[in-house]
C-alpha cells in the first residue's frame, strides 16, 4: 500500500514538471509567433516608423531584474528556514514581499508606458509598430501578473508552514523565466520598434 502511494506521487511529480516545461515551452513559442509576425510586417515596409521607447521601461527592467534578486534572498532564508538554521518565518517572507511589491510595480511602470505614448498620440491602432508595443508590452504583464499570483500562493503556503521546495521552485523558475523574457522583449523593442 505504501509502495503504492510513493509511486503514485513520483508520477505525479514527473507529470507536474512536465506540466511546468510545457508551460514555458508554450509562453515561449507565443511571443516565437508574435516575434515573427513583427518581423514580417515590418519587412512589409509600409507605413512603418520607429518610435522612441518610454524611459520607464529602462526603469522597469531594473525594477523586474531587482525582484529576482530579492526572490533568490528569499529562496535562501526558506532553506536556512527549513533546515532550521534560521528560526523566524518572518525574514524569508519579508523577501517574498519585496519581490511581490516590485513586481507590481513593474505592471504599474508598464501601464505608465502606455500612457506615455497615449501622451504622443500614439495608440493601439495608429500604425503597425505601436500596435506591436502594446501588444507586447501588455502580453508580457499579463504573465508577470500569473507570476504574482503565484507568490502569493507561495506566501500563503508559508505563512501556515506547508511550503514545499518543488512549489516555491516552479514560482521561482517561472519568475526567472519572465525576467529573462522582458530582456529579450526589450532588446526587441529597442531594435525593431
């Protein structure tokens, strides 16, 4: 009956990793596809011009790139948590908190780009390339924001002491994976918009 049940649980951790990679593969190939359709339009030629980038997104990527950095604090103070080398629960999740905060100030620096090229009568369907920046640039928030719901369910899970290192791992990995993505989605923006 034991054997069992530890063989259910391998397969259904194999199974959830599984689950995980295929989330990303598909993020992935989604911005692939929208990658591709910038490109090809804008080899279309017609009524194509660059735009210049709102500052604010040099300031969100610092802010994006800030919250890995307090993420990994906090996957540090788990573990001395969790081996008992650090006594307080309140360390660790003061650094979820942070990286919590800073990624809801990155959506927020988001929608203050968005204003800003409202501000320069620039909207979804002024031209081609405007229309790629909002997409993009709301897209990607809108994972950053099921990255968010995700701390907050790893806070949750530690606040009652239940956290398990595969859940805050799969929250982090994925967090990691929206930092890099916005670097490349800004070296994209930079280049091509």
């Amino acid at each position: 009956m034991v054997e069992r049940t530890f063989a259910w649980l391998n397969q259904f951790r194999r199974l959830r990793v599984r689950y995980e990679k295929r989330t990303l593969a598909a993020i992935t190939m989604s911005f692939a596809a929208l990658t591709s359709a910038l490109v090809v339009r804008q080899g279309a030629g017609m009524a194509w011009g660059h735009i210049a980038l709102p500052p604010v997104l040099f300031f969100n990527t610092l802010v994006l790139l800030a919250s890995s950095v307090t993420l990994e604090f906090a996957r540090r103070r788990i573990a001395s948590y969790a081996r008992g080398i650090e006594s307080q629960m309140a360390v660790p999740m003061r650094w979820l908190v942070i990286t919590l905060v800073l990624g809801l100030l990155f959506v927020a620096g988001q929608y203050m780009a968005w204003l800003r090229l409202k501000s320069e009568g620039l909207y979804l369907a002024t031209n081609p390339n405007s229309s790629f920046f909002y997409v993009f640039t709301g897209v990607h928030p809108a994972h950053v924001l099921g990255g968010l719901l995700g701390l907050v369910y790893v806070i949750s899970k530690l606040h009652r002491s239940v956290l398990r290192r595969s859940t805050f791992a799969a929250a982090a990995q994925y967090w990691h994976f929206m930092d890099i993505l916005w670097l490349y989605l800004l070296f994209l923006l930079w280049t091509k918009i």
